[in-house]
C-alpha cells in the first residue's frame, strides 16, 4: 500500500509558486511510486507551469491540477529519468528515460561539487603533479570543478564527467583564486568515481601574491569621507504585494521563481484608465553562457553554461537590507528542492523596491512661463546569484511611462591563471597572474502579450536618404521597416549604426491615431558569440550566435539551448525551435533576446570586480494615446521648492 504524503486542495492559481509541503508531497509522490532509489538524487525539481490558454482561462476558485517535474540521476549507475507527476490527482503521468549520450547530462549537484575534492586528491597523477609543482600541503589545494562541456573527447562520451582545475592558498582563510596552479586539468567521472584522465601540460610558476579583498591588511583602512544615503518613505512604499502578486501604480504582475531560471515575471500588465491590458505573459532570464578564449590544452573546453549546467536559481543568495537593497524593502523567500527533493528554505531571496529615478519630464515654457518638472520613479525586482568565482544580479525596472528593462550587474571575481607573457588571449591583472579573454552572454525568454496573444514583428532601421530631386539639400533621413514573417527571419543581428530595434505589434488593437498598438525591444547591440561557427561552443551555445530569435508559442519551448544542455553535443533548442519556420506573423509569438559582454580585464578588475552592466529595453510605442505619465503629481519632498 503506497503512503503519500499529501497537500490539502486549495484553490489556488496555476502559476502559484511550489511551496515546501508541496515539495515534500512531490518527492512522497515519486518515491511511492518506485521512481526513488538509495542513491537517487533529485537533480531538478521544479513546477510543471500548465499551458498559457489554460492559465488566461482560470477564473478564481477554479481547482488547479498541480503538476511537477523532476530530474532523476541515480549516482550509482548514471541512469537519467524526467518524471511529471500531478500532486493534485497523485499520479505519476509520464516517465522518460534519457539517454545521456544524447541528450545531454543533468545539471550538476552541489553534492557532486564537494566530492571532487576527495576523487582528485586520492589520484596519484595529480598528486605527482602537484609535487612537481613544489606543493607538497595538499589541504591548501582547492580542486575547483567544472563542467566539461561536450568536445567529443575520447572515452566521454555518455560519461558524467567534471573538469577539475587547482588553485593554492597559504592559510586557510587566503582567497586560492589569487594562486592558480596552472598547466594541469583533472578529467573526473562523478559515477566511477575516479580521475579518467589528467592533462599535465606544462609546469607554470603559481603566483605568490596574495589579494584578500576582505582584510584591512591588503585593502587599507577603509575611507572615512563617504556620508550616509538613507533612502524613506515615510508614509511606506506605494506597492502592494498580495499572495505573490504586486501592483504598483499601474503595474500589475505575479512574481515567481524557477531553480534553473531564477526569478520569473508573469504577466505584466498595465492599467489603462478602466482597463488592464497585458504586455508580457512571462519574462525569464533563460539561459546564459560564458565562453572563454584560451585554447591551450588545458582550457580550451571552458564555457560554462550558468542556468543549464548549475541552475541559477539555486545558486541565490540570501539578500540583506542596507546593502544588496536600500529603502522600503518587501523580501520574497524562496523554497526549492535540495538534491534529497527536500525543501530547503532560502529567506530574502527577492527584493522588491521604489527608486527614484531623476527627471520624468520637463518643460519651461517662454510664452505661458509655465515651469513644470515632474520625477520619475521605478519599481525594482532583482535577485543575486553566486556561480563558482562570478556573482550576478539580475534587476528587472518597472517605469511609470510602461517601459521595462533587465539590467544584469556582473561583479565578483574574474577567473584566473598563471600568465604568459604577451599572451593574445589573457590580462595580466596582479604580477605573473592572468586573466583570461571572455564573454558573458545572457538570454531572455519574452513571452509577448501585447494587447492580447496575436502579435508581430517589425524590424525597424533608420535609412540616410541620398541627395536628390526630393533631398535637395541632403538633410532627410527616413525609417526602414522591415515584417519578420516566418522563424528563420525572425533570427536577427543587432546594429547599432542602424539603430535596429524590433517592434512587437498587435494589428487587432489600434490607437487613437489608427496604428497598430506596440512595444518595441531596443538591443544594446553588442558582440553575439565570438567563437567559431565551426565550434563546439557554436553547437552547444547556438541561441547566443543572433541577438534576436522569433518564435511561436510552444509550452515545451523553454530553454535556448535545449533542456539538458550539461554535456549535449549541440544542435538542441532554438535550432531545433525553428525547424519547421513556423509563421511568426499574427501569432502567438515568444521573443528570444541576447544580449551582453565582453570581458577583457583590468587590473581595476583585481581583486574584485565593480559591477559591469549590460541589458536591454522594451518601451511602449504608440501603445498609448498620448504621454501615460501626465497625472503624475509634482513631488512632495521637502527638498523640492514650490511658488
């Protein structure tokens, strides 16, 4: 007889975030049904979202059917299962088995981060190659690993497997990142268990300085000539948050949270005069890679894919007030599945907040001497993570005129080696230490609502107009527009002398001047990825090669480099998405945008980063009839001046 762990029915909505008894009930449900053995781990566990037509039809009261997913590795075998289970109906109602070699391995466990240690430090070629190096404590080794990707080496394929590389200290408490042991990488299958191969390249000189950003006796004493910034609001923030759903002046939105995406927007809407019209149905930040340049023997297969391979989402941080978030703060915890498929608690894990934002508009005018200034003002959803030497906020901006933006604000430590002089591919950032040449490349999944599920796209270009019988005195310049009809013209670059934006309209809705309603995404036009198109990183990294992919609607579209992207050989996701060049006009679409930088390092990069930001905009266009933000009172600070 199967003994389950239950959830009382609620009546809930679809898109209601797991909760911790929820998740109890989950791994009750998969283990009652012989999906759980001694040594399986959960290496997802997540909220099997129902389709869009089902979640716009739900009516409040409506039973839900609560369904999940679940990831099964079995450590001892390295047997892959996908599982989707409804906690609702207590049935199991599909199980998958994956064949790694194929499709691809499960995103890395914590619990297999810990156990490398102990694999590599019990290797005697490793051991050697550290005593070659002159490093005989090897309790002051940190064995850092990393995924391996997929670069058809010989005897991985099908394999688990982690690519290990060392780095020193001299104590215990001495950052290792500042002492790379360089010229040698440990090949680890985490299902034997063992080290299956060791690259000893060359013996490279470990840096000796040390670079301990948190002691005094490396950083100084710290100025004394800041003064305080305190941010109130004395009559509280003017956000409301009910059961995970925030309104905000004429924002409405629920709040949800993914274990490989992290923080999801779903449907964002604005109120406009008596009506609540929808933008985004849901916004994600999908996937991210971080390719490197070094192609020497030992690094040439670093290129990490943050969210598939080590799921962002479980790698947040818990946030404190005063220092990650200032002013009226409202804090959402987070509760995700362990490797166990135990809930484990994460407080503070998203913060909500008001910034202002200087001048919303202004005008003096000669004539009437009317002088009107009005602020502008922005709600602030963000959360950070933390993936091996990198942290990573990612701030979703709200704006009282209905534009949205996603800054990401990358800082912490930069990945090191031992430098070569003159090397074409790293900086020298501290002596005899090097940084390598990389990209960090992010993608943001936009499923596009804009008035309602029929939407287009336009790719807009300004166009110089050559002097002529109509351009007589050659100051005219007109706009490109260009209709993106089926999804293998909805793959696009971005160019920034072109000024290219994209347009996302919906032809059912019209403003008062008779044009379609619209938001338009405005790229920041930056590099896509640099490596080549013949590469593995190419293969694997596809949705990072265009700045723009359209595509239309599928609710098992959800990620751009396919679902298990740890170790697939490449092709998956938006490749395959767009196969089939689905028409993309007058449809339900979903937008794909990438976006972001490329790191060559300072030293002002040593030994901690300042933020480096990057993003993207959507703002409305002719979405409304005139400027939204006319109401906007004159602010009532004391620091502001009134006749």
């Amino acid at each position: 007889m199967l003994a389950f762990v239950t959830v009382t029915p609620v009546h809930t909505h679809p898109l209601q975030r797991l909760t911790a008894d929820e998740i109890r009930a989950a791994r009750s449900l998969f283990d009652d049904h012989g999906l759980v053995r001694p040594d399986t781990k959960f290496a997802l566990l997540a909220l099997e979202e129902p389709d869009k037509l089902t979640v716009l039809g739900h009516a409040p009261g409506d039973p839900v059917d609560r369904r999940v997913r679940a990831v099964l590795l079995d450590l001892a075998t390295g047997a892959v299962r996908i599982a989707v289970a409804s906690l609702t109906r207590l049935a199991v109602d599909s199980v998958v088995d994956v064949d790694p070699a194929v499709d691809g391995q499960p995103p890395i466990l914590l619990e297999e981060l810990v156990t490398v240690d102990e694999i590599v430090k019990a290797d005697p070629r490793w051991r050697e190659a550290m005593a070659r190096r002159g490093i005989t404590d090897l309790d002051l080794v940190r064995p850092c690993p990393l995924s391996a990707g997929n670069f058809g080496l010989d005897g991985h394929r099908g394999r688990r497997v982690l690519h290990v590389l060392s780095f020193l200290q001299h104590r215990p408490e001495d950052h290792p990142w500042a002492h790379p042991i360089d010229g040698v990488v440990a090949y680890v299958d985490l299902i034997e268990k063992r080290v299956i191969e060791l690259v000893d390249h060359e013996v490279m000189l470990v840096p000796e300085e040390e670079a301990n950003h948190d002691d005094p006796a490396y950083t100084g004493p710290p100025r004394t000539s800041l003064k305080p910034i305190e941010i109130t609001q004395p009559e509280g923030p003017s956000f409301t948050v009910e059961d995970d759903v925030v309104t905000w002046e004429n924002w409405t939105f629920r709040v949800g949270f993914d274990p490989r995406e992290g923080l999801v927007l779903h449907q964002l809407s604005l109120r406009d005069g008596d009506t609540v019209r929808p933008v985004v149905y849901r916004a994600s930040l999908a996937e991210m890679v971080v390719p490197y340049a070094d192609p020497s023997p030992v690094r040439f297969w670093q290129s990490y894919f943050d969210a598939g391979e080590y799921l962002l989402g479980q790698q947040v941080n818990s946030l404190r007030n005063g220092c990650d978030c200032l002013g009226e703060i409202h804090y959402f915890d987070a509760v995700l599945a362990d490797g166990d498929g135990n809930p484990r608690d994460i407080p503070n894990a998203i913060c909500l907040h008001e910034e202002d934002f200087g001048v919303l508009w202004k005008h003096t005018d000669i004539f009437t001497e009317s002088m009107e200034t009005r602020r502008q003002r922005r709600l602030v959803i963000s959360f950070f993570v933390t993936v091996g030497v990198y942290d990573y906020g990612f701030y979703w901006y709200l704006y009282l005129d209905g534009t949205i933006q996603l800054e990401v604000k990358a800082t912490g430590v930069v990945f090191t080696s031992a430098y070569r002089p003159d090397s074409p591919y790293a900086s020298e950032v501290a002596p005899g230490l090097g940084a390598p040449f990389h990209q960090h490349l992010y993608c943001a999944r936009l499923d596009m609502m804009v008035d309602g599920l029929v939407n287009s796209v336009d790719e807009l270009e300004v166009a110089p107009v050559p002097v002529g019988p109509d351009n007589q005195y050659g100051n005219a310049f007109t706009r490109r527009v260009t209709r993106l009809r089926t999804e293998s013209e909805g793959a696009r670059t971005a160019d920034p002398l072109a000024g290219r934006t994209w347009r996302v309209s919906n032809a059912d809705r019209t403003n008062r001047l008779g044009q379609p309603v619209a938001f338009e995404l405005r790229p920041e036009g930056r590099p896509t990825l640099l490596a080549d198109p013949s590469s593995a990183t190419a293969r694997r990294a596809a949705f990072a090669t265009k700045a723009l992919w359209v595509t239309r609607y599928d609710p098992a579209e959800r990620h751009p480099a396919g679902d298990l992207i740890n170790q697939h050989p490449g092709g998956a996701g938006l490749p395959e998405f767009i196969a089939a060049n689905r028409p993309i006009e007058h449809q339900d679409i979903v937008l794909w945008h990438t976006f972001g930088a490329v790191h060559f390092p300072r030293p002002e990069d040593w030994p901690v980063m300042p933020v480096e930001y990057c993003g993207f905009t959507l703002r409305p266009v002719g979405f409304f009839d005139r400027n939204p933000t006319l109401d906007v009172p004159e602010s009532t600070s004391h620091h502001c001046a009134h006749d």
